[in-house]
C-alpha cells in the first residue's frame, strides 16, 4: 500500500496570517498521525511563510510515523535538516522567492552538487529523495547521484487529467517503470487529490508514498481533518 504523508504547510500559513499558535502546529500534526496519516511532510522556506525553522525542533520529538522535511539545499536548510535528522530529506530546486515548486532537479546538469549533497545527508542516516519531472533520465541521474528515491513532480498530470487521464498519466508510468529497473524507491506529490489519485496509484507501478497539503488542508475545511484523511487512504488502498 502506498504511504500517505499530510503536508502541513498551510496550516503554518494559517497560523502564520495571525501570529500565535492557533491552529498549533504540532497539536494538527500528531492528530494527523493519530487520524491515519502515515508521515508527515514539511517544507520550510527562506521567507518562513509556511513551516518557520524554529517549528523542526518541536516536530522532530512528535512525530513518530515518517518525519519528511523538504526543500531547497541551501546552507541554512542543510543545517537544519543535519541537526534534527529527519527520516527523508526531499531535496527541491526552489528558487528563493518561489510561490509553490513547480519543477523537478536536473539530475545530469546538477549531479557533482546533488552528490555531495546526498553524501552529507546519509552520513546522518537520512534517506534523500530528488524532486524530478517524469523524465526517465532525470530518474537515472538521481539513482547515480546516490538518491534513495525520486519524488515524480505530478502537476503536470494533474492539470491535464481533466480533459485526458491516460495521456497525463504516460509519463508517469515510463518514469516509474524506469525506477523500478534501476532500483530505486519511488514518491510523488504536488495537486494529488481525491478526483485524481486512485488513477495516479493504479497506473504507478512500485510508488512508496505520496506528500499531499494543499488539496488535502482545502478538503478538510468541508470534510473534518480526520475523516479527510481517511478518505486520502481509501484513494490509496487496492
């Protein structure tokens, strides 16, 4: 069964807009894990309008399913992520200002970096995840970085999965096919959501885990968080 990690950035975002603690971060992620979740996924920015980095601390002693921080390598975000340990580091190619990623690493043209940056990672034990498009090269550079996994950047396939699933899906399922080959793990997120994401798991042979906040947080508010989540893991189960 493929793993479903709750994103809980736009939580932070709701807290953020008002200063204080309400909705307390740490309170929604262990009631995701106590609603089913089976990780949870956190992307910290530079500008800190999501999850802030002092927010790491407090998640990394709760969290006990699969703690999952994302996000660009910086030296600031590689120190944090080396001092609190995650289980996986999913590494994105942000730009500083970015609204949302929307683009996966160039495994070839950024290899001699993402290697030495994977490298640091696993000293601490950490499994490291590469954000790519579903290019099977771009797989291929990532398992001879020394990744663990990909995580297929899916919003693409999102957007075209309206007007014609099987042609959105292609892709996904070469890239997919290609990992499965070459032996490394597989992941995806970005607009997986309730229309979508039985289709996704069923044509994406060997996928781990999905990371889903954003649509997951919007249905939520009609939903109930707890029941939103079951719902998410029904999508997921053969």
């Amino acid at each position: 069964m493929t793993r479903l990690s709750v994103n809980i950035n736009k939580v932070a975002l709701l807290r953020n807009a008002r200063g204080g603690n309400l909705p307390n971060l740490v309170q929604v992620a262990e009631d995701c894990e106590a609603f089913g979740a089976e990780g949870i996924t956190v992307h910290p920015r530079p500008d800190q309008r999501h999850v802030r980095f002092d927010d790491i601390p407090a998640l990394k002693k709760v969290v006990t399913t699969e703690f999952n921080i994302e996000g660009n390598p910086t030296p600031e975000f590689l120190e944090l992520v080396l001092a609190n340990t995650p289980d996986q580091c999913t590494l994105v190619p942000d730009a500083t200002d970015q609204l949302t990623s929307d683009h996966g690493w160039d495994t070839l043209n950024h290899a001699d970096f993402l290697r030495e940056v994977i490298a640091a990672l696993h000293v601490k034990r950490i499994r490291v995840s590469l954000f790519v498009d579903p290019d099977p090269r771009m797989v291929e550079g990532a398992k001879a970085a020394g990744a663990d996994r990909v995580e297929l950047y899916t919003g693409p396939f999102a957007h075209d999965f309206i007007s014609d699933p099987a042609k959105a899906m292609a892709p996904y399922t070469a890239a997919a096919e290609t990992a499965a080959q070459i032996g490394i793990g597989l992941n995806a997120g970005h607009d997986l959501n309730l229309d979508n994401l039985r289709y996704f798991r069923e044509n994406c042979p060997g996928l781990l885990e999905v990371s889903i906040g954003h649509a997951l947080i919007s249905d939520a508010l009609y939903y109930g968080l707890s029941n939103t989540i079951r719902m998410y893991l029904r999508q997921l189960q053969g």
